[in-house]
C-alpha cells in the first residue's frame, strides 16, 4: 500500500518523532510505501515550552519525509491536502496528542479524502489534554469527524474517545521503543555520565511537565529511609516546566548528594548511557494516558515504579516487572525501598522478557493495518 503519516518528524525531536520515524520504517519492512508529512512550523514559539524544537542528530536512512505543515497557517493547510489527495494515499495514518493540532489536521484531512480513496486511521495518544486550553473541545470535535478508525495505546483513551464518536476504535499496546541501542556496562556508563558506579541508580527520564511528578519523586528522595541508603537518583531530560520549584526542593531539603541532573535535551544517540547506569526506572505520574518511557524501558529490559493513574499501571504488572504505586512521596518511597530489597521481585528479568513480547512493532502493525480496513 501506499501509505502517508502525518505527524512530527526530523528535524523535529522527541518521542513524537521517533514513533513516527520507526512506525514508516516498520510500514517498509513490511512492503509497504510509507512517507512522513511533519512541519515547517509546529509550534508558535510563545507555545512551546522547551530550549528547541529541533534536533542536531542526521535524518534517519531510509526515510521521506515532507516538514511542509504550518500548524497556524490556514492557506497551508488547503495546499498540504490537495497535495494529499493527488497522491492518492491508501490509508493516511495521523497521530493526534494535542487539540491546538485540529483545525490544521481535520482541514487538511478533509481536503485529502476528497479522492474518494483514501481511508484516515487516527492514533490518538491524548483525547482530554493533560493541560487544558481554551478550544480544547471544538477543536477535538473537527479533528475527529475527518476520521475513519482509531487506534489508541491505552484503555483510558479508548475511554475518553468513545465519549466523541461511534467509529471503530481498538486498543494496541505500545510498541518498543527499540531504536535507542544497546545496554552497556554500569560502570562504563557512570564513567561516561560522571557518576559512582558503586551507588545505586533510580532515573526519571523524559521532559520535565508538572504532571509527571517530578516534584513528588524529589519529595520521596527526602524520606529518611532513602536519605540512609544508597539509593540516588538520576534526572534525565529537558525542562518543560519552570525549574525554580524543583530547585527549591532540593535546596530546602539538601539533596544535592542524592539528585544528579542532567536537564538538557538528550540526544537518542545517549539514551542508554542513562539506562545503562540505571537499576529502576520511575515514572511518578500525577496523570497519564500512556507514557513512551515505558516502552523505553522494556527495550532496556528494566524494572519500573510507576503510579496507578490513567493507563500506566496497564503496562507494568505489579510485583512481576516493577511496582504499582500511589502518587505520593511516602509510598513512591515505600516501594522504591522494596524493590532493593532481595528478591523483591522473583524473576523479575525473565518476567520482563515475556511481557516485552506483546510489544513488538510487527503485531502493531499488522493490528494497525487490520483495524484501518485493510
């Protein structure tokens, strides 16, 4: 088939693009045509919380990929669809995480189907926003009419979608995030990051949003449990929020020892320098739908702590690969504290390496496929 994504791609970073480039590369791999339609504009600056918007990293082999969609530009989105619908697209795949993007998406869309041809799945990876704005619904609601089925990648959004609409809609585990190398030595990667090799590693990976509980994560570090241990940890990614509260917690609470930060933007070629040198991964969500993070660290096959909001906990069975926690600094404490313990967890590797099956990109895709029509 001859298929189009729509959605962020090189020179664009962040898990969005990376989902994005390894789903087209998975579409080839399969025999497919897979093309990228990504931005020349994605964001308004005063929109975009982060340093860049860009990546210094090569473009990935292999790949098409059109950065031709102005998000705010009306004029563009009429063009970018009669382009669409000329091409004559099978099946158009659109990823939708955000409602600012639906009038540009649902405009674009409605030009590109006018071919009578072209069948559009949607994969929603948020329906009701972790932040909400004003046109939040309205948009929504533009976006979703242009839509022939949906995927979602957790049951929450399953949920939230079928409060919109009577399309099909099927729920698909996330796939791997397989494309971040390879595991290396502890010790090979604390020398790389600059840390001891002979403490203990917890790592908070990912932007740094209000809702994922970072702060909750720093308030956990202060438990004395964890303050008389070896546990440190380790904080991995670019503010997207204003970093002066999680400052002050560490200040006030004297954790510099404890909280080693690394809060610039992370290339996807030192991704595993922080997985390498870490033992669990936490992700102390306020609110979720699904998070990418987990994907990450069944790749590296690591055990993870996660809070029992939105679908997290839908991926981390509890007491077989990690922990299911509430999102509070006490039991984040309690069952980081557990999981040192020995053999807290019995079997935990081999029990991630069988639920890492389910997660493989070649059942996402034909499952993708199968629930477009096709």
């Amino acid at each position: 088939m001859n298929v189009a994504i729509i959605g962020p791609a090189h020179p664009l970073r962040g898990g969005l693009a990376t989902y994005d480039q390894r789903l087209a590369q998975e579409l080839q791999n399969q025999g497919h045509k897979a093309s990228i339609y990504s931005f020349s504009l994605q964001y308004p600056s005063f929109l975009f919380p982060g340093k860049s918007q860009f990546t210094d990293e090569p473009a990935p082999a292999g790949l098409t990929i059109h950065s031709i969609i102005n998000s705010i530009n009306p004029f563009n989105w009429i063009q970018v669809g009669k382009r669409m619908r000329k091409e004559n697209y099978d099946l158009i795949i659109v990823r939708f995480w955000l409602p600012f993007m639906g009038p540009a998406f649902g405009t674009i869309l409605r030009k590109a189907k006018k071919n009578k041809h072209t069948r559009v799945l949607c994969i929603a990876d948020n329906i009701i926003p972790h932040e909400k704005r004003p046109g939040d619904l309205p948009f929504t609601k533009y976006f979703l009419k242009t839509i022939d089925a949906f995927v979602t990648m957790s049951k929450e959004v399953k949920s939230d979608l079928l409060n919109f609409t009577t399309k099909p809609v099927q729920f698909l585990h996330h796939p791997i995030y397989d494309n971040y190398g390879s595991l290396i030595a502890k010790a090979d990667a604390c020398k790389k990051l600059k840390l001891d090799p002979a403490k203990d590693y917890i790592l908070f990976f990912g932007f740094i949003r209000k809702y994922k509980g970072l702060d909750i994560l720093l308030q956990a570090m202060n438990d004395e449990r964890i303050r008389a241990s070896n546990i440190n940890l380790i904080v991995a990614g670019e503010f997207y929020d204003k970093r002066e509260a999680y400052d002050e917690i560490i200040e006030q609470n004297k954790l510099h020892d404890k909280v080693h930060l690394f809060t610039e933007f992370i290339p996807n070629d030192d991704v595993f320098y922080y997985f390498s040198a870490a033992d669990l991964v936490v992700q102390p969500y306020k609110s979720a739908t699904q998070s990418g993070i987990t994907q990450v660290a069944y790749h590296f096959e690591k055990p993870m702590v996660v809070t029992n909001v939105g679908g997290l906990a839908e991926g981390v069975p509890d007491g077989k690969v990690g922990f299911v926690s509430e999102p509070e600094p006490k039991a984040i404490a309690d069952v980081i504290l557990c999981f040192y313990q020995p053999n807290s967890i019995p079997n935990v590797h081999q029990n991630i390496l069988e639920e890492k099956k389910k997660y493989s990109w070649d059942t996402f895709v034909k499952n993708l496929l199968a629930t477009a029509g096709f």
